[in-house]
C-alpha cells in the first residue's frame, strides 16, 4: 500500500505542477525518479516533523499541494499543535501520508505503534480521515486528493496486504461502502480490517447468520446516511478497526446509534484494541490476534448479539 502511494504521488506530479513532496528521514531510495526529474518540488527534510507541517502549509496557501509522509506516530503525535494551527485551522490543501497506521510496526514497540492517530486528528475541525483497505484502493484515492478542499490525513497500512476491495463500487472520500449484503447483523470496517469483516461474512453464513458489510474508509466526514441506512434493518452491529476503541470507528458509529434512538435498540460491540498501551513486541499479525482484530473475534461477536 505504501509503495502504491508513493508512485502515485509521484504519476500525480508528473501531471500537475503544484504537487510537491516533502518527506522526513524516509532512508534512500524513496522517490528517486521524483527526485531526479523533479527537484524543486522534492522535500527530504531529516527529523524534523513539525517544521514540515510549517513548510507544507506555507506551499499550500500559495496554492500548492503538498503531500507529506512519514511515520504515522511522528505526524500525528509529534506534529499535533501544527496540523491544527498551520493547517487545518486555515483549511489549506496539505496531504498528510501516514506510514504504519494501527499495528503496523509491531517489531518497533509502542513508541511506533500509531493504535490512535485517528482518534486524535478526528476532533481537529476541517480535517478529513481515509484508511483505505488495500493498494488498489489507495490507487482509486489518491487521484481524489487533488481537488479535495481542505487538509486530508490517509491511513497507511503495512503493505502487502491482501487486495479485497472492488473496482464495482464506486469510491469517493466520504463515501461509506456496502460490500455484502445482510440482514441479520452488520459488521462495519475501516482500513485493513475490511479483510476481517469479509471472512467473517462468509464464515457467518455457513451457520445461517447473514451479515452484511460496511466499509467505511472515510472516518471523517462519516458517511452517516450511508451507516444509519445500513443499521436500520439488522438487529446487530459490531465494528472492527485497527484503532483504539477510544474516539475511532467504534466510538463514531456509538455517537450515530445514540443519536439514532433506534427502536427497539441495536445490539452493538466494538472490536479493536482496548484503552492500553500495546505492551507486546511481535508482528502486526500476532498483535492483531492478542487483541482479538481477526475474523474468528467478528464471527463470536455477531454470533452472540444477533441471537
């Protein structure tokens, strides 16, 4: 997903001089086409997150659209007072890349582990939150973020990951996605999980139990006709993200079912990882399994609600 990105930062400057890229200590190699066909529109500015946000304003409000990457932690932790005051508090066209969202650099501890990056950039005003589920997706992404008014954070996964998104469902920021159709429970996903949600589907139908599935790779603005509109039919919901339960996909989706007042009322579960600080050194998969973000965890959860 990352190298997907990348080269399409890249296709997109090739076509559009106001793309710039500005990139923090990404090791040699990134870019190096960008970098030799286009050096005045390419940043490598070392460790020094926060003044890039700085420099990525400054080009946005003299009408560029600069794309920044970097790890996901840095950005979001790190660069936090700027993103709200340099740019989303004057709207400006920056391109927040995060690389690693949620578990990816589970090798590296918890300094690394960016498990509420989007609950974090979810409270700033103007600022919109896209986790796409896998490289094609991203690929159907990036060219949005051209015109797209108004700072934008996207969610980076570790690569690899298995292709599971649909080119027969039009993508738009946003935009929620239904993926499958059900009526007994819905499961709801963001990024990666979109995976999780899809096997435990399949595997749910085998046992009777028909689950639909929502993707929703835009956290903010939330689709929520789209969600809301999805619920109403089923009498269970549970939703699964690579996030902390605190302020991310679950919580968004609790706000809209409170609200909603459904009558009778939802049963509803979030899966993610709890209110702790990832305490285990592994791989993405094994954190993943330790905090029960796996079909096997969507599959008991929809099968204990939606009886």
């Amino acid at each position: 997903m990352r190298a997907a990105c990348l080269q399409m930062v890249y296709e997109l400057a090739k076509k559009d001089p106001r793309v710039f890229f500005i990139g923090s200590d990404l090791g040699t190699g990134t870019l190096d086409a960008f970098k030799r066909e286009m050096p005045e529109r390419f940043f490598m500015e070392g460790v020094s997150e926060a003044n890039l946000i700085g420099l990525a304003a400054g080009l946005a409000l003299d009408g560029k659209i600069p794309y920044v990457n970097t790890i996901a932690t840095f950005l979001t932790r790190r660069c936090f007072e700027q993103i709200v005051l340099d740019a989303c508090l004057h709207n400006v066209n920056v391109r927040l890349l995060g690389i690693g969202g949620g578990l990816a650099y589970a090798p590296l501890g918890p300094t690394h582990l960016a498990v509420e990056d989007m609950a974090i950039l979810r409270a700033i005003p103007n600022m919109t939150i896209v986790a796409p589920a896998d490289a094609d997706e991203m690929r159907r992404l990036m060219p949005l973020t051209l015109e797209h008014q108004g700072p934008i954070y996207v969610r980076i996964a570790k690569g690899n990951d298995p292709i599971v998104s649909r080119t027969d469902v039009p993508f738009a920021i946003g935009r929620a996605l239904p993926m499958r159709a059900g009526s007994d429970a819905l499961i709801v996903t963001t990024g990666i999980t979109l995976k999780n949600g899809l096997d435990a589907a399949a595997s749910l139908e085998s046992s009777g139990i028909r689950a639909g599935v929502l993707h929703v790779p835009t956290l903010k603005p939330l689709d929520r006709d789209a969600i809301l509109d999805a619920i109403a039919p089923v009498r269970a919901v549970v939703t699964v993200e690579e996030h902390t339960i605190c302020g991310g996909l679950g919580t968004a989706v609790a706000e809209l079912l409170a609200e909603a007042a459904f009558a009778p009322s939802k049963r509803f579960r979030r899966l993610g990882i709890p209110d702790v600080f990832p305490d285990e050194y592994g791989s993405q998969a094994s954190l993943m399994e330790r905090y029960s973000i796996t079909a096997a965890a969507v599959v008991a959860a929809v099968t204990q609600l939606a009886h």
